[in-house]
C-alpha cells in the first residue's frame, strides 16, 4: 500500500463541527467516528461516494483536504465499502493537517457540487 499512498485524503464533516474543532485545536470526530472508534477519511477516488451515500439530506458541508504525511503513525488503511481500502485515524485530527477546507454546495438537482478535481 506504501508506494500508492496518496499526499491527500478527506474528511467531510459540517460547518459547526468545524467550527468546534478551530476552537479547540483538534477535530474529534463526528458521531459516526465515536461510534466506529476511529475518524473516517476517504481518497480523492472515494469521496464523492462517501458524501453521496452518508451525507445526503445534510447542509453546510465542509471537505476538509488533509495531508496525510502530518497523520503520523495512528493513520491506518483498512477494508470497507466493497472491499476498497479506506484511510482511519486512531487519533483526533490535529487542524494543522487540514490544508484546505472547501465548502459543498447543494446544485439545483440536489446533488453536491464538488471542485472540479473530483
């Protein structure tokens, strides 16, 4: 897995959970993450999957771009959906690993609007 680990990887969350993690330092996760005991992350490949599966119906929501060589070593590619490899941190998310954060707007269709990379 080593030579195709991507510089990049995401986390979508929302604007208030955000807001609580500029606040304090480090994003703890979302309710999905404390139940799972991990914060999910998803590659460039995954994410509009994930957003499309999980988030549909939410509002005011964030991709956060984080750099995956400022995880250390509590960051862990495990099997999920349909046998495909997912990054996991077993450690809150220190906010100087997030890069970027870009909002996803709702189009007219209903569908989230993502960057054009995606």
């Amino acid at each position: 897995m080593e030579a195709n680990i991507p510089e990049l990887i995401y986390k979508v969350t929302s604007q208030t959970e955000w807001d609580t993690a500029q606040s304090v330092g480090v994003f703890a996760g979302a309710p999905i993450d404390f139940q799972d005991g991990y914060i999910h992350f998803s590659t460039e490949k995954q994410v509009r999957e994930t957003v499309e599966k999980h988030f549909q119906g939410q509002v005011e929501l964030l991709l956060l771009s984080v750099e995956i060589g400022r995880l250390g070593h509590e960051i862990k590619w495990e099997e999920s959906r349909g046998g495909q490899l997912f990054p996991h941190l077993y450690a809150p998310l220190a906010i100087e690993a997030v890069v970027e954060v870009t909002e996803l707007p709702i189009g007219k269709d209903g569908r989230f609007i993502f960057p054009e990379k995606f």
